[in-house]
C-alpha cells in the first residue's frame, strides 16, 4: 500500500474512487460540496432521492458520474456534525475502507481527513488514516497452503487536507501513521504464530533481524548467562520446557547520548500450559498469544526506529514456554530471584511474573527515566475490564498521566487500577518472603503487587493486556495493542524532551 498526503480539490484528479463525507440530515461536508458543485449538483441529487441519509455508518457508491475526473464516488455517512469527533472519525475511516476495498478502485482519495474532529489536529488524522487503512488490509496467511482472500485491489491512497499550511504537520502525521501500522502488524504476526513456531528462539531471531534492518543493538542472553545473573525466578518457568529459554535486549539509541532510556519489558511467554498448575484444555491454543507484550515491544521498537525518534529506548524480553516437563517448578517449590528475594511458587500458573520480575531487576542496570512493562498476565484483569481498555498499575502518578494519555492520544486507551499497601498482604507466605498468587480476591491487582516489589529503583507502570492484546471467536487473532498506545507516549515524550 502507497500513501501520499495533498491538498486537491475533490475529484479534480483521475482515481479510482472520491471518498467525502454527508452529515445526518443529508449535510454535505465541505469537500463533498466541492465535489457537488463540480459534479453539477449530482451528489444533491442522490441524497435528495433519499439514499444516503448521512446516518453514521452508511455508505451510498455512485459510478460514472459525470464531470468529475474519478471513476467512483464514495459518499460515507458521518452522524451528527456537532458530534463528529475523534472516535465517530475512526468510525467513518473503517466504514470507508472497508467499503472502497470492496470495490475494484486500485486508487482512492479520502477528504475526510480534511474535515474538523473533536480537538484532532491534521496530523492525528492523516496518521489515522494512513494506520487504519494499513489495518484494514492486514492478512495473515502464512501458515495456509494458499491464499484465500484475493489480493486487495486498492493500492495507492491520498489523504487530503483543506489548508496549504497543513502540508508540513500531514506530511509527519502520515509517516508516523505508516511506521505505526508496520509495527502492529509486525507485533500481530509474531502474536498469530503458533507456539510451535514462535518460540523463545524465534523472538530472538525475529529480535535480531529488526537489529539488522534498523540498526539496532541486539543482545540474546542465554540459559548459562541468566543462571550467572542469579535468574533463578526466571530460569523456574523454563524448567519443565525442551525450548531453550531466551533474555532478549535491544537498544534503540535516536537520542542523546546521555540521555537516560525508556525501558520497555515485555512478556513473552510463547506458549502457557499453565506448567504442573495445568490450564484446562478449552480455549487453550489462546496461550500462545501469551508473548504479546513481547511482541508489542517488538513492535513499538520498529515504530520508532521507522520514524527515527529522537529518543533512547531499551526493549527487553524474557522469553520462555511454561510447561509441565518432568524437571517443571513444582507447587511449593521456592527460588530466589534475581534481586535476592525468594518466592514460593503456589501456582505454576502464575509465570508471567515470575519470568517479569527477573526482566524488573534487569532493567536497573539501564538507569532508565522509566520503565513500561507490558503483560498478559491475568485473567481477572480481563474479568474486571473486559477487551476495552488494558489495566493500568504504577508507583508514580505523573508517569500514570502521562501513559493514559498517549492512550487517549492513540485511541488505544488504559485505566487505572489501584496498588494500595492493603492488597501486598495477600501474598504473605509462611517459607518464603513473598508467594506468587494472592488468591482470587483482585487477582489484577495483588499480581501488579507482586511486581511492584521489584521497581523500587525506578518510575514504573505495568500494563495488564490480557483482554486487550488478542480477539477471540470468530475474528480470532492479535490486537496489536498496545502498540499506538507505546508509540505514542515515546512520540511524546521525544518531543518533550
Ligand atoms: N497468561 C495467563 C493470563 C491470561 C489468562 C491471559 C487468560 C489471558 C486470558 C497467566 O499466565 C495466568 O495463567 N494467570 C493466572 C494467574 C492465577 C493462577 C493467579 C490466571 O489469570 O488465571
Ligand atoms: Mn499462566
Ligand atoms: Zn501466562
């Protein structure tokens, strides 16, 4: 897919399809009344005839109308203009692809990003436009013996602005919007992969292929390296596995160079059994999206090296299966983390942690100006939150800010859950100084407790993404949040800085 970003009047130019947007009540927007008057009132006409209401949602495809250089024109349905804002503006784009992609146009012109929303700026919108649209034909096929969707036809878009003075802001929106799309879909490739696939070793390999591409350091420590760090919460989740477990590290240096980074930890178990606590067996082959924190730092590294950020960014992922092998952690068992604190492992089942924690201390060694794990870690967050937002936990209120709103920003939004001293006290254990469950009274929280023992020496937030990472049923597959929302907080803050 091709984009490009221009102020053009509205079909003034061959394409394969015009797309401009009608309010309720029949209410041209501006370009789709550029476009009437060139076309010498035909669009009036049609919405006269009462076949575009301008309800939200709907679509209304004209052919071969005359005047007008373009072969098609798309009228989309916007709602109420008083209420047109950023979300009824992701609406109409998703209506608006998706219906231009059932159509043969090879090319397109979308005006609706010339139009006002919310408090959007033109960048947002064109950024939007361009990611949503890079969503819109996102496939994955790689494990079928052969295609089953025919290739898209649409291959060139044009997001337009009304004002020459916008050229510059679209201009850096648009990139940021293709680089954005690159990085979720490369965040839900690596999420769709099977366990047999994706693999500890695969993470690491895909890890070290985006070092090459981008120029990034990449540093895969190995089982013997994680036991001479003293690993050992880590190292027990990978016991009962044949796959060799990985630490992946990548830097990502755009900034100053004594500028402290940003540490991205990212989970990334990449098939959870539950180990000796074994899952049940329904819906299981939904574990391996359990390295989808993994793979969002993937792919916000990608994002931002596209972009070419001006700011220093450190990724770092333990990578491990969880599985009940003969040598597997046993329920009672007690190791010693990285840090020195010990833990009895109640429940197998309760990895993420146990792999994270080891990543926690890791990251002290980068200094970082802050620290963003990212987990699916449990399923009383989804209980609590559903598939809407992600769970949010921090020992710092500013930083908290500053990540929920680059999810507003990114429409990829969090909420904030509590971390009160109250709830450390459900992981007291008798044999060692903490456990790694705290029953199931605020299971979302009491494992961000958990956590929490471990990020004394830096500004941190933990996003749980459990419910929001990946879709089940029928549109089964990876989310590729929280990418936007990662992305958008280091486009932030390297503007910031
Ligand atoms: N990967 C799971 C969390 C999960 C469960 C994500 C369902 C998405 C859907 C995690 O490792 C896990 O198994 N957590 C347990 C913790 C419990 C044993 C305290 C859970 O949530 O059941
Ligand atoms: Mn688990
Ligand atoms: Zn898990």
């Amino acid at each position: 897919m091709e984009f490009s970003t221009k102020s053009i009047a509205p079909g003034s130019t061959k394409s394969g399809c015009v797309i401009v947007g009608v309010f309720e009540t029949g209410k041209l927007s501006a370009p789709a009344a550029a476009l009437d008057r060139a076309a010498k009132g035909a669009l009036a006409k049609a919405i006269k005839s009462g076949d575009m209401t301008g309800r939200a949602g709907t679509t209304l495809l004209l052919h071969g109308v005359a005047h007008i250089a373009c072969e098609r024109v798309l009228l989309i349905g916007l709602g109420a203009e008083k209420s047109f804002n950023e979300k009824a503006f992701r609406s109409a784009l998703t209506t608006a692809l998706r219906a231009v992609n059932a159509t043969g146009a090879a090319t397109a012109e979308i005006h609706l990003t010339a139009l006002a929303a919310g408090t959007s700026d033109i960048g947002w919108r064109v950024g939007q436009s361009a990611t949503l649209a890079i969503e819109s034909a996102y496939r994955f096929e790689q494990m079928k013996s052969k295609s089953e969707n025919l290739p898209a036809a649409l291959k060139q878009i044009t997001l337009t602005y009304a004002q020459a003075s916008e050229r510059k802001d679209a201009e850096r929106g648009l990139a940021q919007g293709i680089a954005l799309g690159h990085g979720m879909s490369f965040a839900k490739d690596l999420g769709n992969l099977p366990g047999n696939v994706c693999t500890p070793a695969y993470l690491a390999k895909a890890a070290q292929a985006l070092g090459k591409r981008h120029k990034l350091k990449v540093k895969v420590l190995e089982r013997a390296e994680m036991q001479k760090l003293g690993m050992g919460s880590l190292l027990s989740v990978a016991r009962g596995s044949a796959e060799p477990p990985k630490l992946i590290v990548i830097e990502y240096n755009g900034g100053p160079k004594n500028q402290k980074p940003v540490a991205l930890v990212g989970k990334g178990v990449t098939f959870d059994t539950g180990g000796t606590s074994l899952k049940p067996a329904g819906e299981m082959d939904e574990m391996k999206y359990d390295m989808s924190g993994a793979g969002s730092v993937l792919g916000t590294l990608k994002a931002i090296a596209e972009m070419r950020l001006p700011i220093n960014v450190v990724g770092i992922i333990p990578a491990t299966e969880n599985m009940p092998g003969s040598r597997a952690t046993k329920p009672g068992d007690i190791v010693k983390t990285m840090s020195g604190l010990t833990v009895e492992i109640l429940n197998t089942d309760s990895e993420g942690r146990l792999i994270l924690c080891d990543a926690l201390t890791y990251a002290e060694r980068y200094e970082p100006s802050a620290v963003i794990d990212i987990a699916t870690l449990t399923g009383a967050c989804v209980i609590a939150l559903g598939h809407v937002v992600s769970g949010l936990f921090a020992n710092d209120d500013a930083l908290a800010k500053e990540v929920l709103a680059a999810g507003e920003a990114s429409q990829d939004r969090a909420w904030h859950l509590p971390l009160h001293d109250e709830y450390q006290e459900q992981l007291k254990s008798n044999f060692a100084d903490f456990a790694n469950i705290g029953g199931r009274p605020a299971g979302a929280v009491t494992a961000a407790c958990y956590l929490s023992r471990f990020t004394k020496k830096f500004k941190w937030v933990h996003l749980d993404v459990a419910g929001t990472a990946w879709k089940s049923g029928k549109e089964k597959g990876s989310t590729g949040r929280p990418v936007p929302l990662l992305t958008q907080f280091l486009i932030a803050r390297a503007s910031n800085r």
